[in-house]
C-alpha cells in the first residue's frame, strides 16, 4: 500500500527513544525525511548516526530540544525552516509520568506533569502550526488510554493526556480546511527501560497477572505497533479523518466497557 509519504518532511518531537524512535524508522521506512529531538543529546547524536547509516546523510537531521519551553521551541523551528524551510507533520510525542500513591498529586508534580504532557502540546502547536498550515500537513499528538478511563494511572497524567485529547479536537475543527489534526493512544508499551520494562523486571509474576487480567490480547504493545498507527493516520490514506482519537491497546478499554 503507498502511504504517499515519499519525501515527505517530518518533526518528531521526543523521538531518541522508545515510541518517538519507532515513529522515525517507520517515516523513515515509508521515504518520508526526519528531524528528531530529544533533551537527551547522547541518545540523540546516537540515533541520528544510526538512522543516516541506514537511510541516508540527507534523510535525517537532529537538534536537541526542550517542548516545554518556547525558546527551545522557536530555535527549534528556525532550525528546521533553515535546512528544509518547510514541515509537512508534526508527531508530538514528548510526555511522561511518574506514579505516586497521593490521589492528588503535589503542586509540584502536578507542575512538572503538566508542562511535559500538556504544555509540550500546546507550545509545539503554536509554534509549527503556521507551517503545516501552508502545506496542508498533518498534526499528530501520542496521547494514552489513561485519558479515556481510570486505569488506577497518576491522576496529574491522566488529567494532562485528558487535556491533549480535548485540545486535539477543538483545534481540528478551527484547521479543518488545511490541516488535520489527530491522536494516537497507546496502551501498555513495553521497551528497554521504560517503566513497563522496569516493573516486568522487578516483579514478573504481579505485571504478568495484571496484563492477563487487563488485555484482552494478554500481552504488552510495542513501540513498532504505535508507530504503524500513526503512520497510517499522518498518510494520505487517512485522508478524511480529522478529530480522531485512534486507541492501540489490544482491546484495554473495550473490556473495561
């Protein structure tokens, strides 16, 4: 199936590890050309490297970059109009949380959460939507089921994936006519050293009987799979869908309906 993504230009914002570098692969994969970010410069330098190994010196370009805040942001958005001058989607994929027993979290971790889920969102938007808006591009966020049921999640992480979801939508409407805006929401994603991974490590007989009990597929997603999805909804065969939140679970929240 051609995706219509061939040369396409493509910003990944959260993209060194995990999701976000699956998501760079599979663009990758379908001809389209990436700009990943990440804080982490190390894993960041590490992934440009080994995507331009494979793909190509003039396929990938990379920059660190903070989502939470504007001026990384605007430098961010100067670096890329420098090189390339022009973004055909935008797959913001920065956020996290942290679980903790309170059910309402402290001011600062609530702040914290906040700025990384939500915030991120919202500013990465801002600042790239004036130029998907001139090549009538795609606007993605990763989003999670957590903010479409309570899952027993971080009630400040729940809350701000809640937000990106509604956000989503009601800008989706404002942009139809030149941009569609769309969500991916992932379920349980297990890689190397998320938290999955590290809850597996420490007690595999306690995540086993959760996953089982949980999942219908009764198994954890991985981050290929998520990639595939959006993939998918940022291509031209997802063309008359905006608005939409598109659920990658195996089947999670149908068994909690």
């Amino acid at each position: 199936m051609d995706l219509g993504l061939l040369g396409k230009k493509v910003l990944i914002t959260g993209s060194s590890q995990g999701i976000g570098k699956s998501i760079a692969y599979s663009f990758l994969e379908e001809g389209a050309d990436v700009v990943i970010t990440s804080r982490k410069k190390s894993q960041l330098d590490e992934l440009e490297a080994e995507l331009r190994r494979k793909y190509g010196e003039n396929r990938v370009i990379s920059t660190t970059c903070d989502c939470s805040d504007n001026n990384s942001l605007y430098y961010l958005n100067s670096f890329i109009s420098s090189r390339w001058g022009l973004l055909d989607i935008v797959v913001a994929n920065v956020g996290c949380g942290v679980s903790v027993s309170d059910a309402i979290p402290s001011d600062e971790r609530w702040v914290q959460t906040w700025s990384s889920n939500f915030e991120s969102a919202l500013y990465t938007s801002r600042i790239f939507l004036p130029m998907l808006e001139k090549s009538n591009g795609n606007l993605l966020f990763i989003s999670s089921i957590t903010a479409l049921e309570a899952f027993g999640a971080p009630v400040d992480y729940s809350t701000a994936k809640t937000a990106v979801n509604a956000f989503a939508k009601n800008i989706a409407r404002k942009v139809a006519n030149n941009v569609r805006v769309n969500v991916v929401a992932p379920g349980n994603i297990k890689f190397t050293d998320n938290p999955w991974d590290k809850k597996s490590k420490s007690n595999p007989k306690l995540v086993k009987k959760l996953i089982k009990e949980t999942v219908p597929m009764n198994r954890f997603g991985t981050p290929d799979e998520i990639a595939d999805a959006v993939v998918f909804m940022c291509s031209k065969r997802a063309s008359f869908i905006t608005g939409s939140t598109l659920v990658v679970d195996g089947g999670q929240t149908v068994k909690v309906l």
